[in-house]
C-alpha cells in the first residue's frame, strides 16, 4: 500500500471521514485505464477528474505537446501579442461554436478561472453599454463553479462557501430542476421545468430586473450529483433571461466537448447561451487549461466602448499557453474525429442502463441517474423519504474502496458516488465498472 504524504495538503478531504481513496497513488496512465503503486491496472471511472475525455496516453497529445515544447514553450498573449496554436485554437473553438454564436476566446488556466473570466465580463459588458447597476447574478442551488471568489460566490453547495465568507455580495440562488428532490414534490419533467423557470423570473423580478446581470447554471450540474434538468428546462430558461435582457451563462467545465453526449451541453438541448466556460475537456487534462467563450453580443458590447473600459482588464499570465493550446488542438481532433460525444451518449446509456438494472435493488440506493458519461448513484437511508445517507459516515467511501479492490476507481462525493469513464470507453469498461460496484453494494449495503 501507498504510503500517505504528509506534506501534501489534498484538496477536499476531510480528515475525519475514512477515505477510500487515501492510500491509492496513481503512477501510470493508459488509455480507459490507470495504474496504481501495487501494479494494478484500474478502469478510470472518474477521467482523472471528468476531464481525460480522449484517454490516458494518446500519442497524438503527447506528440503534440514534445512538438510545441521543440517550437515554442512559452510567449504572453498580452499586449496584443499572438502565436500560432492559440490563433488556431481561437479559430477552431469559434467555429466548433458556430452554431451557438460564439464570437471571441479568452483563455485562462481551467474551470475555475473560466468562472471568474465570464462573471467579471457579465459585470463589465453592463458598465460598458451603460448599466452599471445591473452586477448581481443568479445561480442554482447544488451548482458548482470553481473555486475563486466569483465561484464561490455563486456555488450552491454551502460547503464551498461558508469557509471562505463573506463572498460576492449580490448573488443569489434558486432551486435546481432536480426531478428527485425538489421544494414542490413534482416528479413531472414538464410541469418542473416550468415551475423552475418560473422561479426564475420571480427571482429577477424580485431583485428588479435592472439589477440583474447575468443567470449562471451547469447545462448538467455535475459535482452537485449529477442533476439532469427536464427537456423543457433550458429553452424555458433562455426565453425568461431574454424577457429581461438577462445574460446566460453555460457554465460547461464539465459538459463541454462531449461529456453529457453532445458536443455541448446546452446544445443537447438546442440552446445557446451568451457566454460559455470551459476547461476539462478542452485538452482532456493533458496541459491546463481554461476558456470563455463570449457571443457577438457581449463582444460588440464591450468592445464599441470607447473609453480604456473597452479593453477586458483581465488575463493570466499564462491564458493561452502554447503547449497547452498544441494540447487542445491535439484533443480536440480526436474527440471530432471518433465522435466522442457520439461515443459518450451510447456508452452512457448503457453504463446508466445496466447500472439501474443492477443496484436499484439494494436499499441505500435511492435513484442511479445520469446523461451522457455522467453518472450519479444517490445514497439513502430510506428510499421512501429519499433521506440522504449521512456524508460523514463515510458511507459512499466503503462502497467506492470495494469497486478500487475489484479494478474499477469511482469517486464519492459526499452523499453520491459519482462516475465519469474517458469518452473512449467500451462495453469491456461499463462492465467491468457495473460489476465492481455490484459488488461495493453487495458488501456494504
Ligand atoms: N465549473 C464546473 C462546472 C466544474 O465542475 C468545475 C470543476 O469541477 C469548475 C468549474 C472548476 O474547475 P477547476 O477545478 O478546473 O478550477
């Protein structure tokens, strides 16, 4: 067994709680698999962190990047200064987003950063076409944003939070279109979504819509248990933020480039949003990276300011790096050229299929949900009042650390457990990952 650092401070460990994972080091990566200390060979049911969408070791990203290291390390983006990969990145995400409209990129160093880009350009656009008093956002309960002070601010899990306050003031949060637990007992998907968008417009005109600048939501809510809202839910929400002039932010982190089984996640539902964040998936881990993606309409409007408020006063040191831009483009080609969200929607319905046909039985299990290669198990103590299992118990651990015996790595998340496989993955990983946890469930429940 590995032994444990101690000098490393892990992110997101609570030490009180017996950890599954807490003797696992990873020391190899493969394709739909990783290799721990030990030797083992692991399906990676997490991709790294929902993000090695094409897979461990793709000689096509490593080449890439030797090749960019050979060409050029590292440049600055600012002061009007380019390269070649960042313009050609810029170029092939605009046209990956035609469809949604998309105009301009800025680059950052992952999802968290790609947050804060689009809350400080929401902000800005408004000061630069006149209302400046338009600055709060709205967000949805359970949402997760990263974790600078903007994403804080805007998460809707407390425990992001309460650490850190006081965060932004001027955000507030209304409830996630989540059919399982929800404030109005609704299991209808339609009536749901509805209700929800209906929230929506109370909220803005509760805050007065003059003073709202932009509404922020997962396309999928991923860290929050994975929360897929009704098929009415985004095209609902895109007429309420256009009816007060409200901007839409997808925050896409984790649904962008294929994850939730289309190429984007509010694509999924014929939506476009005004401004889109991405990381994860954009290079599939390989380099970070980070980018926020803004339409014609926040573009114009910051950019016809005459004034120095016309130049976005905002950018990493190394927003657009070279090598991780080489990586991106890399990624990006192969996620195009194997249809992987063609890939992650097949492999996710029968991964989700086959699961719910499995463990729905056992009795912690309240509801196993999911869309594309994101997969939630929700743990309970009661299935009839959908209590949620204690998260300190360290329940969803017991159940993850029998899957890590059998080969499979699954990741609890609190009160879930959470499954997010590569996009590359086949039949041979569904089930091995199915009959990992089969047997978690069979051992602890
Ligand atoms: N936004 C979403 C939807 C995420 O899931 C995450 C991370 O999981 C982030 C933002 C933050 O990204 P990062 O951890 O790269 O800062």
């Amino acid at each position: 067994m590995s032994e444990k650092s101690k000098t490393l401070w892990n992110p997101m460990v609570h030490p009180g709680v017996p950890g599954s994972h807490s003797t696992l080091e990873i020391i190899k990566g493969d394709g739909n698999y990783v290799q721990n200390r030990e030797g083992q060979w692991l399906v990676d049911g997490v991709g790294g962190l929902w993000n090695v969408n094409v897979g461990h070791n793709r000689t096509e990203v490593k080449d890439a990047i030797k090749a960019q290291l050979d060409e050029l390390e590292y440049f600055q983006i600012f002061d009007g200064v380019t390269h070649p990969r960042v313009k050609e990145l810029s170029d092939l995400i605009i046209d990956m987003t035609k469809p949604e409209g998309m105009a301009r990129v800025m680059y950052s160093s992952g999802g968290s950063d790609a947050v804060e880009t689009a809350l400080k350009i929401s902000r800005q656009y408004w000061k630069a076409i006149g209302q400046a008093q338009r600055y709060k956002f709205i967000s949805l309960k359970q949402g997760y944003h990263g974790v600078h002070f903007g994403g804080a601010s805007v998460n809707g899990n407390t425990v992001f939070r309460t650490n850190y306050e006081p965060v932004l003031p001027g955000c507030v949060h209304i409830d996630a279109p989540w059919l399982y637990r929800n404030p109005w007992n609704c299991e209808d998907p339609e009536e749901l979504g509805q209700l929800c968008a209906k929230q929506l417009e109370a909220e803005i005109i509760f805050q007065g819509p003059e003073t709202v600048a932009a509404f922020i939501a997962e396309p999928v809510q991923g860290a929050g248990g994975v929360i897929v809202p009704p098929a009415n839910y985004w095209p609902l929400i895109r007429e309420v933020c256009d009816k007060y002039g409200v901007l839409l932010i997808a925050d896409e982190v984790v649904t962008g480039f294929g994850r939730s089984g289309s190429m984007f996640g509010v694509r999924g539902w014929g939506v476009a949003a005004d401004i889109q964040c991405f990381a994860k998936g954009i290079n599939s881990g390989y380099i970070p990276l980070g980018a926020t993606v803004v339409n014609e309409r926040v573009a114009k409007g910051i950019e016809s300011c005459e004034n120095f408020s016309g130049a976005v006063m905002h950018g990493y040191t190394y927003s657009g790096h070279p090598v991780a831009c080489a990586a991106a483009l890399a990624s990006l080609k192969i996620v195009q050229d194997e249809d992987l969200p063609g890939n992650a929607a097949v492999q996710g319905a029968d991964l989700l299929t086959k699961l719910q046909n499995t463990i729905s039985e056992f009795p912690s299990v309240g509801e196993v949900r999911g869309k594309g290669l994101m997969v939630a198990i929700d743990l309970v103590t009661d299935k009839k009042s959908r209590t949620p299992v204690d998260p300190m118990s360290g329940f969803a651990n017991q159940i993850a650390a029998v899957a890590l015996r059998e080969g499979v790595i699954a990741r609890p998340v609190g009160t879930k457990i959470i499954i997010s496989p590569p996009l590359t993955i086949g039949t041979e990983e569904v089930d091995k990952m199915v009959a990992a946890l089969l047997q978690g469930f069979t051992e602890v429940d």
